[in-house]
C-alpha cells in the first residue's frame, strides 16, 4: 500500500483559497501540512494545526517549519500568495524538493529587483527609478517624466499604485503612499523596504493576465485571461477577467513568448506561474511575474479536463497534482469561455447593505456569486485598499457573452457603504 502523499501549503492566512486546497486535497487522499504567520501565541483557534511562521524573515522562517517536520514525510510544497514564497523557497530547498530557487523568489517580491532583472536581460521595461519616501526629492531632480506610475516596492493586488501626470500629482501621490506604507495595517506586515517606492513610465495599452505552469524548466500556459475594462489609473483596481482571450493567435504567441523570456530572466523553474503583461504598439511589457497562482477566489473561473474528457477539476487539485508528481498534472484548460468578476469597491467606507444578490445569480451564464465583505467591516477603496466586495463567475460558449453576463449581474447589485465615523483620541484629537 503506497503510503498517504502529504504537501506544505505555505499561506498568509486560511481562507477562501485555502479551502479550496483543503477540499482538493481530501478529494485526492492528500494530507495538507499548513504553515501561516498567524500569531504564535494564539493556541489552534481554528484547529486546523498550522503552523506559524515570520514570514518576513524567509531563511529563520523555513528553519523552523524544517525542525517541526523533522521525521515527517514530506512530498511537496505550495506557497499562496507573494508574502509566503521565500519562505516556500528556503523550506523547499531543505528538503530536496523541486522548487524555484530563494534567490529567484525573492527577485520576484520586489518590484524594483524585478525591473531590474528584466533591463539586465534585454526584456522591454519602462524607465525606472527607486525614490525615497522620507524626504522625497524634487521630480525634475531625478528626471522624472509625466505620466508615471508610482509604486510600493512590495505590496500586491495594485494596492498603494497611482498615476501621476504632473508634478502636482507625483507629490499628493507619494503622500498618499508614505501614509499608506507607515499605516499600522502595513508596518505590521514587516514588509521590507517600507520607506522607498518604485517610480516608472506609464504604459498606455490593455492588459492580460496568464497562468502558467513550470515543469522542470518547461513552461506550459494554462490560461490568458482578457482584461476589458481600461486600466489607466490614477488607480488600478482589477475587474473582469475572461478567458481564452480574443486576441489573434499570433499575439497570443508574441505575449507566450514574453513569459519564456520573464521566467527565464527570473530563473523560476517549477511550480505555478502568474503574469501580468501590457500591450501596445511598442510591444509586449510585462508588468509582474510570480511564482504563485491566480490570488483570491478568481482560481474559480479555470476548469480542467483529462485526456479522457469524463472528469473536470479545480485549479487547485491541479496544482496538488502537480506538486505531487500524482497523475493529471497535465490536464488542458475546458473548451467553454469562463470569466470572473472582482467586485469592485465603489468607495470607501462600513458595508451595511447588500441587494439584488438574487437577480444577479438569476443572469444567463453566471455559475457563482461569493459575497466575501461582511456587513459592518471597513472596507478601503483603492489606492489603499486590496480586497474586493466578492466575486462573480460565469461560463458561456463565447468569451463575449461571458463578459455581458458578467457586467448584467454586476448591474444588479447594489452596495450600500457609510462613512466610518471618527474616533476620538483620549487627548481629545479627532482621528479618522
């Protein structure tokens, strides 16, 4: 009897996604290992025997999951999300295990090491330049061009991203960052460098997204997602997602291409691919490369199918396979169009109300509508913000007729948000 396979599934937090990789997991008879840097001090809240790690100290952090494995088998690991994947690296490598390596990882966390990786390499980028957000100096100084784009070096979900067009904009938007970055939500990630920014040249065009996988070195794409909706700023909160994309085959090569090139760049050489790239007349531009999957909920938008055409799965039962060496690591993407929808935040402020969730499940083509926001919570528009109000999916012969059900059932739905209202402090001073 071939013993029971047991996977490290290295998150931020266990949540919707991990759930998903809990029910795949039972499905295949997989044991999951999970490992999150929830509070040590906090004794199995949710009895789900993770571990807890400091992700922001990756080498001391894969140390410690290594020790507690001692003796235990292990046969792969997964990281979700960016925060946990040096730590993933460290502990992979200890092990013996196939991974990206730390180095490579730790390139990809950082958006202004990224850019650089990819000038080195003769990949098409903007101008960059890494700024200091204590004392930032005078644009013209430091041969700012208008419009840009400025960035935290390593926060994700386009949180903290804005536009400037003027040197007027370039100030409020580097202000409106620091607050972010020195916000207590922020600092208590101990993200590194928090007192820089990444300042780069717009780049006009659409937008795609890809999934891939790596195999040993052999990349294998899985999905480009279309963007519809314009991504033009002054922020850069996502929507809608649909795939396959209707772009002509011939630029769906060019844009595969891109990725060899990223990944390679990078030196990523196995496990889950995301990218994000722009196009435009001047070319291909990618825009982040991560060794993690699709985040969030929107894995649900991908069905695969064996050989055999009799059995569909999840992305995440995908990547278990995978990860595992188990059969089924090389199912296709379905024939069918799939999309979803990140709900987006209209603005900022306490959930009190949702309606027309009903009517929105009732559109031709939606599958799934998931509420994720729950009533009272403060909930951030973005430039600060990075969680969505919940996710719709849908499923149609024709990328086209998924968008519209999609932007149908978005219509329905209504989102009552209220201003939070200020605390004052014992001193008597007002604070939002």
């Amino acid at each position: 009897m071939n013993p029971r396979k047991r996977l490290l599934l290295f998150a931020t937090k266990l949540g919707y996604q991990t759930r998903s990789f809990n029910a795949a997991a039972e499905k295949l008879g997989v044991e999951l290992a999970f490992v999150t840097d929830r509070c040590r001090r906090m004794d199995d809240p949710w009895n789900d025997h993770a571990l807890s790690a400091h992700f922001e100290s990756p080498e001391t952090a894969a140390r410690d999951v290594l020790e507690a494995q001692r003796g235990l088998r292990v046969d792969g690991v997964l990281a979700l999300g960016d925060r946990p994947g040096p730590t993933a690296a460290y502990a992979a490598r200890g092990l013996g295990l196939l991974h990206n390596h730390p180095v490579s990882v730790e390139a990809c966390r950082n958006k202004l090491r990224t850019r650089e990786v990819f000038r080195e390499a003769g990949i098409p980028v903007p101008w960059f330049r890494g700024v200091s957000l204590n004392a930032v100096p005078e644009p013209a100084l430091l041969g700012i061009k208008y419009p840009c784009v400025l960035k935290p070096l390593s926060l994700s979900a386009s949180q903290g991203v804005v536009r400037a067009n003027n040197r007027e904009e370039f100030a409020a938007g580097a202000a409106r960052l620091k607050k972010l970055l020195e916000s207590p939500e922020i600092r208590a990630t101990r993200e590194a460098h928090l007192d820089q920014m990444l300042v780069e040249g717009y780049l006009p065009g659409s937008e795609v997204a890809v999934e891939a996988l790596l195999t040993e070195g052999t990349l294998r794409i899985l999905a480009i997602f279309d963007k519809p909706d314009p991504l033009e700023g002054p922020y850069f909160e996502e929507t809608i997602y649909v795939t396959p994309s209707r772009l002509p085959d011939s630029e769906q090569r060019v844009i595969e291409s891109a990725l060899r090139s990223a990944v390679r760049a990078l030196g990523l050489t196995h496990g889950p691919v995301h990218a994000e790239f722009r196009l435009n007349e001047q070319g291909v531009w990618p825009i982040e490369v991560a060794p993690r999957p699709i985040g969030g909920l929107c894995a649900g938008a991908l069905r695969f199918c064996f050989a055999d055409g009799e059995e569909e799965i999840g992305l995440e039962e995908l990547l278990l396979r995978h990860a595992l060496g188990l059969p089924g690591g090389d199912a296709v993407r379905e024939a069918a169009a799939s999309g979803v929808m990140m709900i987006p935040v209209p603005r900022s402020g306490v959930l009190e109300n949702v309606e027309g969730e009903k009517s929105a499940r009732q559109i031709p083509g939606i599958t799934s509508l998931e509420i994720t926001a729950r009533a009272r919570d403060y909930i951030a528009a973005w430039p600060e913000g990075s969680s969505y109000l919940g996710f719709l999916f849908a499923r149609g012969d024709t990328p086209a007729a998924v968008e519209a059900g999609l932007r149908a059932a978005h219509a329905q739905l209504k989102f009552t948000l209220t201003p939070r209202l200020p605390v004052e402090h014992p001193t008597g001073r007002r604070m939002s």
